[in-house]
C-alpha cells in the first residue's frame, strides 16, 4: 500500500478523505489508477468509505462555528452547501467557506442528489420541519438544540425519525462531549462520589451580548425555554433519573425590556426527581464578567465542581487590581472542542452505520421539562412533569 500508484487519482474518483488508509485495495482493470476497493466492515456492518457530503443550514454564531469545523477540521467530512437567508450570510458561505452550492430553499437544499447530510443550525423554530423534510428526503441529520419550541413540533420530529430508522438524527447536546462534563460522569459512573443526589447548575450569558438577547425574548419561548435546556438534559444525565416536578421563578433587576416582552433576565428552578434526588437550575443573561457555567454534582460520598470559575486559561495577570483569572466570554470559546468533538461523532454514526447517544429522545425529554418549568415560572405554582 506504501507504494501504490495513482492513489490520489483512485482518491477523487471514489470521494475519499485523505487520511484513507489504503488498505482493503484489490488491484482490478479498466478502474481508477488500475485499482478498486473492497468494502471494508466493522462489527459486521459496512462502513462508509466515501467522505460524507454535508450542507449546513444557518450561519449565525454557532452556525459559523460548525460550519469551520466541517470544512476544515473533520477528516471523513466534506461542507459542500449552505442554506441561508440574507446576502451577507451567502456571501459569506461563499467567500469564507467557498462553497458554490448556497441555496435560500432549505427543501432545495435537501433535494440535492449530491448531498449526505445536512447540519440545522437555523433559529429554533425552524428545527423540527427541517428535521422532517431532511430525512424524508433521505438526509442524515444533526440538529442544534432546542429540538422545538412546541412539543407539537417535537412530536413531529419523533414520527419522521421513526419513519426512517435507516437514517442517523443526532441532537446537539454538546455539554456531553466537553471532557470535564465527560469525565464527571465517568466518575459518577464508577462510584467515586457515590450515589448523586444533588445537581447544581449555572448559566449565565454575558451582559456584552445581552442586546441580542433582548431582540430575540419575544420569540424565544422563555428564559428556561432558551438558556436551561442543556442543565436540564444533563440533571437527567447525572442523576439517571427524570424529574417529576418542579417550582420556578423569575426577576429583572436590570433591563425591563425582558419583562416588556413577556421574558425575565434572570431564572431559578427547582426540580425533584423520580428517585428522590434534587436540582437546580439558576440562568441568566447579564454577567459582567463573560461567560459563566458551572455545574456541582453531590454525592453521598464526595462531589464534583466543573468549572467553578470560568477561567479564560490557566494564567494569572497581576496587575493595579490584584491577581486575576480573566473568564471565558463566550460559548463558542468555552465549548469550542465540545462542538468539534460532537460533530466528530455524528460524522463517524453516519460513516460506522451506528446511532448516536443524543437523539430525538432525549430532545423530546428537556423540551416538557422547559416547558413545565415555563409554567411554573409564569403560575407560581409547583408543576407536576
């Protein structure tokens, strides 16, 4: 293999990634470089040899950031379309990504004969249809969170993934794949803080941004709705257990224009779980100092902490204010491997014909439990789930 000639002939004509091994190669006539392949298999199943063909639907923040992950970091992966409204967004799918397939029509899109999968990274309502008529079109799917803003919406999602099993949907859930939130469960799994009991989780955007959050309230589903999905998934993930209940509420201290919009700036929630354990969720949008998640487990016999100060890195600047970390900013800075690393997966389920851990399920799940929480914030009143 270390020899052969017209590899990168045979290469393009197949569609392979360059990090393909040559291996499962039987020399042949009349084929690309005088050689052809054969299927090679894992665990008994077929794995994809050609590199997944990807187009990508939104290109906001987190768009951006899976988009340069798929055309530049993800070896097995290929962007080669995007769906987007608005010419600055073409323009940039374009010019930055070079892409020459950029469509306006995400059923357009789909429809494309040439394209594998495709990635949702489009406003959240917008997920479920997508979802939809991506895999009716024969479309792997990966979708960012939330699932949906109804459960209407989340149910139709359900019934199209269950209409074509064949078809990988993996939901964005990428607090799972950042190594800390990884490793926690790892040790949870192997009894070092014996059995949780409690989840204490915090999330709180910070106050640079905090105009767009004020622009997008009206149509956000809530605060619990739009910041809490991801502490609500991974209570249900430490716990291994649901939540049963839950009381809620809410206040804005800063900026009305929350409050003008049906919304809050800032949200407490507290839940009881099926097995007895506890959680609680404190999210907001006004920290002054960047990005703040932090997450506390407790056990009966020890406890885990991620990220108890959301340091930027592990340097100290000593200056006229003391000694100091700077904090993160942002969350594409914070979870920028967790977002490489669950892509990564989504590309090898499709490659490796396997199902993802995330799925429509466990969007299904935090979707009615942001949407009791909802009702307890806006009643007062403790909601049964």
């Amino acid at each position: 293999p270390g020899e052969l000639r017209g590899w990168q002939t045979f290469r393009r004509a197949y569609r392979l990634s360059p990090g393909h091994a040559p291996r499962g190669l039987v020399q042949t006539t009349g084929t690309a470089g005088g050689y052809d392949f054969e299927p090679i298999k894992l665990n008994g199943k077929r794995l994809l040899m050609t590199e997944l063909r990807v187009g990508i639907a939104g290109l906001g923040r987190l768009g951006r950031v899976h988009a340069a992950n798929l055309a530049h970091k993800i070896p097995g992966a290929v962007l080669t379309a995007a769906c987007v409204p608005g010419a600055d967004s073409q323009a940039y799918a374009r010019q930055e990504l070079g892409l020459e397939k950029v469509y306006g029509d995400f059923r357009e899109m789909v429809a494309d004969p040439e394209l594998d999968a495709v990635a949702i990274v489009s406003p959240s309502g917008e997920h479920c249809w997508q979802i939809e008529a991506a895999l009716d079109a024969g479309k792997h799917v990966f979708s960012e969170k939330p699932l949906g803003v109804t459960m209407e919406q989340c149910l139709q999602a359900e019934a199209a993934v269950a209409r074509h099993p064949e078809l990988v949907c993996m939901l964005g859930f990428m607090r799972r794949y950042d190594k800390s939130y990884a490793y926690a469960k790892e040790k949870i799994t192997a009894g070092a803080i014996g059995t949780p009991y409690l989840v204490k989780s915090t999330g709180i955007d910070p106050e640079a941004v905090v105009e767009g959050a004020i622009r997008y309230s009206g149509t956000s589903g809530g605060i619990f709705l739009d910041s809490a999905i991801h502490d609500i998934d991974l209570m249900r993930w430490f716990l291994g257990s649901e939540a049963a209940e839950v009381y809620a509420m809410g206040c804005t201290f800063k900026h009305p224009a929350f409050q003008d919009a049906g919304d809050d700036e800032t949200g407490v929630a507290v839940y009881k779980f099926k097995n007895g354990a506890m959680g609680m969720v404190h999210v907001g949008r006004t920290a002054p100092y960047g990005y703040h998640i932090e997450t506390e487990i407790v056990g009966t016999e020890g406890t885990i902490r991620i990220s108890a100060v959301p340091e930027k890195n592990r340097a100290m600047v000593y200056d006229v204010n003391g000694a100091r970390t700077e904090c993160v900013e942002s969350f594409p800075e914070r979870f920028a491997e967790a977002y490489l690393t669950e892509m990564e997966e989504f590309v090898r389920c499709v490659r490796e014909g396997r199902k993802p851990d995330t799925g429509v399920a466990d969007g299904i799940y935090a979707t009615r439990v942001g949407y009791a929480t909802t009702e307890a914030w806006k009643t007062g009143k403790i909601v049964k789930i």
